[in-house]
C-alpha cells in the first residue's frame, strides 16, 4: 500500500509540473464539479484562436436572457463585419438577419463576419463587445483570458488558457441551459449549401455534445468538447494540436479515459477544481513554424483531415487510475460516417417558421442556382473564346513565316557594307573593280586630286569610291 501511496504521489508531482508549452495543453475535467481529472499544461496562456466564440456566445445569449435584445432581433451586415477574414459567410455590407441565425453560423461554420455582426449589435463596436467580453471573463474566474476581438483573429493580447476555457464551457452549460443547444448543431443549410459542424465528435462520438473547434497558425488546433454518458457530463480543452484530427483524437481519448476511471478511481491522485489551477505567468507559446511552416505536405486548415494520431502514455494512463472504454477506437470512430442529422436552416431576412421558412430557404436556393449558372456560363463562353482564337496550323506557318521573313530583313541591312568592307580587306592584292565600268565614271566625277591618291596607293581598292569613314567602321568590326 506504501508503494502504491508513493507512486501517486509522484504522479501528482508529474502532473503538476508543466510539461514543454510547446507540445499542447490537455484539461479533463467533470462539468456539474468542476473536478480535475487531467491537467497538462492546462495553465499555460495560449491563441485561443475561434474558441473565443465560445464567449462571444455566451456575452451575447446572455444579453438574449437578460432581455436586452432577442433572438429574433434584426442585425445588419457592417462594411466592418463584411471586410472580415474567412471563414466567413460573405454577406454583402447592409444584409440583415436575426441574432439566432447569426450565433447558429458563427458557432456552426465559424463565421468571423457573423462575430462582428453579433459584437456590434450587442455592443455597439468590437472595442465595445470586447470590454463586456473581458468583464465576463473577470466575473467568471478567467484571470488568464483577455478579448480584443469576438471571432479570435490573430491580434495582440488574444489569450486564455485551458484552464479558462474549461471554466467558460461551464458557465455556458450552469448559466445557460435554455440556449444550450447553440453548441452542438451538426449542420447548417443556407439555400443549398451545407456546412457539417467543425467538430467531428458530434455525430460520431456517443454521448457528444458540443462544444466549438478553433484554428490559427500560432494557435495550432483548438478543441473544446463536452459528452454525457449515464448523466455524468466531461468537457475535454485541446490546445495546440497539430492537425484537426488530432486535437478530435485527442480529445476522444480524454473522455474515453474520465469514462473508464470508476474502476481504479482510488489511485487518481486529488487535482482539485478547475478554478483551483495556478496560473503561469509566460508568454503564449507560437506554434506558427509548427503548424504551418514549410515542413508541412498541405497548407493546414480548420477542416482538414490530416491523419495525425496521438500517442497514449501507458504510464500516465495507468498512475491516473484511467481505464479506455471498450468500443471502437478514436481514430476507428472518425473513420465512421456521421450520424444522420437534418441540418438546420438558416437565412438571411427577418424571422421565418413554417410555410414562409420553407419558401426563404427554396428562394435562397434558386438564386444560387442561377449564380451557379451564370458562373458555369461564363465559363464556358471563356473557353470556347481560347479554342476560337487558338492559333491553328496555317496560322502557325504563317506566323513562323512572318519571323523568319523579319529575321532575314533585318539580317539584310547590314549584309552590304559588311560585304564590301569584308571584300576590302580579302581583295587588297587584286583590283578587279577598278577597271570596270563604274571606275571610269567615278574618275570623270571626282577631281584630279582624287586618282592622283588612288594611283599613289595602288593596294587600297574601291577606296576613292566610298567616304573614309565607311572603310574605317568595317576595318573596325570584329
């Protein structure tokens, strides 16, 4: 039993010393207690990345609660909101919809646009949302977390932790039950696209319930994910894993083993409550080169699905008194379709049920069919353009004709006095030229001086025809 008393005491020395920042950050913990269950680097500031939507949801649902606005409240598209980085659903400045289908796209396809738009409608600005965001956090417990924007682009003094964010998906399920279900739509429809939910537990694995998925370069991939099994409710933080499917892997593998610890709970050594956990005072770790430097085969992306699978620590496992469940596993589950899901619709315009649901969506539809149409169309007209104008045989000839006849032009006009400066210099002994017909027309036109040099140097042929210059120019050429 003494030994047994050691080996968890280590293992809680272990657990509470950080591991390299650079690695990820892991938090397991029970949603109704707030109990620890794992905790690795779980206090180490990070880019929170779209995860910051998490709160952006939960600052505006609250203001929903609070009566300040509601759901079906019309918000407009800002040039400001518009000019937002993807993902995003694109919506020209001036478009309106309601702030229920804005949370459904921003917490679905993690639209940043849609960020904004909810931001300004609840907080006038993002400067402003941002303050409410930051005094939530401090009221919540957050000391690690600081909000300069609601979709979590990269930006200066953008931060939280594990441990803060398990502290935020707690909040969201204790103070916000009726709105809940924000957090696990599978889908969403818009006309005729449809976007599956980032989080590729839901659906696939059993008892998944939320929550939202983030990703940028400095990040890595972000996960926070919660599942229900026999009323016992876990969230699971995954910060900074190296592909989509790892920070899913990952995850499922934390709950696998909060599921499995009944058996040998009485080895897991005590981590306390997540509010419990001291935070680091460092820098956020960069994993840019990482994630998205040149090593990589693909450029890295929210919805990847890169095959990069965590290793189980066998040792770890067993001193945490952890036991996997039996069933398919993690990277076995992915694998699996997910579960059918009608997905939700969404659009654009005031708000809509029954018939006039129906009808907004199928109108959505057709006008994007017709763009597609159009897009295809002009396509097309393109390409029959290029083959129109694509130069054929005959063309080709004529062409190849056209340059060789300029070639051979241009090679002509210096060919005479190269030729005759040439025959200067071979002929010097012999004088064929002089006595020809033009030599007695040139000495009937020159002065008397001129044949008198002619004759007084006999070896300088067709000199006293041409200015000295010319002959001087051609002895000068290579």
């Amino acid at each position: 039993m003494l030994t047994i008393a050691a080996a968890a005491a280590v293992t809680l020395a272990t657990a509470l010393q950080p591991r390299d920042a650079q690695a990820e950050a892991l938090l397991l913990i029970e949603a109704d207690t707030g109990k620890v269950l794992q905790a690795d680097n779980a206090t180490y500031p990070w880019y929170p990345a779209s995860l910051t939507k998490l709160m952006t949801a939960y600052v505006t649902l609250q203001a929903v609660k609070d009566k300040r606005i509601a759901l079906d409240t019309l918000l407009t598209v800002s040039p400001t909101a518009a000019a937002q980085q993807p993902s995003k659903m694109g919506f020209a400045p001036g478009t309106q919809l309601t702030v229920d289908n804005a949370l459904k796209m921003m917490m679905v396809k993690s639209a940043n646009d849609m960020a904004v738009v909810l931001a300004e409608g609840v907080g006038g600005s993002i400067d402003g949302f941002s303050a409410l965001m930051n005094d939530t956090a401090q009221r919540l417990g957050m000391t690690q977390s600081h909000f300069v924007n609601p979709n979590g682009l990269p930006a200066d003094g953008q931060v939280v932790s594990a441990r803060d964010m398990g502290i935020l998906a707690r909040a969201i399920m204790r103070d916000l039950p009726d709105y809940e279900y924000f957090v696990h739509i599978p889908a969403i429809k818009f006309g005729r696209r449809v976007t599956q939910n980032f989080n590729r537990l839901i659906g696939r694995y059993p008892g998944a319930d939320g929550m939202k998925t983030g990703f940028i370069c400095a990040s890595g991939f972000n996960l926070v994910a919660s599942a229900t099994r026999d009323g016992r409710r876990l969230i699971a933080v995954v910060l900074g894993a190296a592909s989509s499917r790892e920070r899913t892997i990952k995850a499922a593998e934390l709950l696998d083993r909060g599921f499995g610890s009944g058996t040998l709970s009485w080895l897991r050594p005590a981590l306390g409550t997540v509010e419990g956990l001291a935070p680091i005072a460092a820098a956020p770790p960069n994993l840019r080169d990482e994630v998205c430097g040149p090593k990589r085969k693909r450029p890295a992306a929210e919805n990847e699905d890169e095959v990069a699978g965590g290793e189980d620590n066998g040792f770890r496992l067993f001193a945490a008194g952890f036991q996997p469940t039996a069933g398919p596993k993690p990277a076995e589950l992915l694998a699996m379709p997910a579960a059918p899901a009608e997905p939700v619709i969404v659009y654009t315009g005031p708000a809509r049920t029954g018939a006039a649901l129906i009808a907004v969506a199928e109108e959505e539809a057709r006008r994007q069919d017709a763009q597609i149409a159009q897009a295809r169309a002009a396509r097309q007209a393109k390409r029959k353009h290029a083959a129109k104008h694509k130069p054929g045989d005959s063309d080709k000839a004529a062409d190849k004709a056209k340059v060789t006849a300029t070639i051979d032009t241009r090679a002509a006009k210096p060919a005479a006095p190269r030729h005759n400066g040439a025959a200067a210099t071979k002929d010097k002994d012999a004088k064929p030229a002089a006595p020809k017909a033009a030599a007695p027309k040139a000495a009937a036109a020159k002065p008397a001086p001129k044949p008198k040099t002619a004759s007084a140097h006999p070896g300088a042929p067709k000199t006293a025809a041409k200015p000295a210059t010319t002959g001087d120019d051609a002895g000068k050429r290579p």
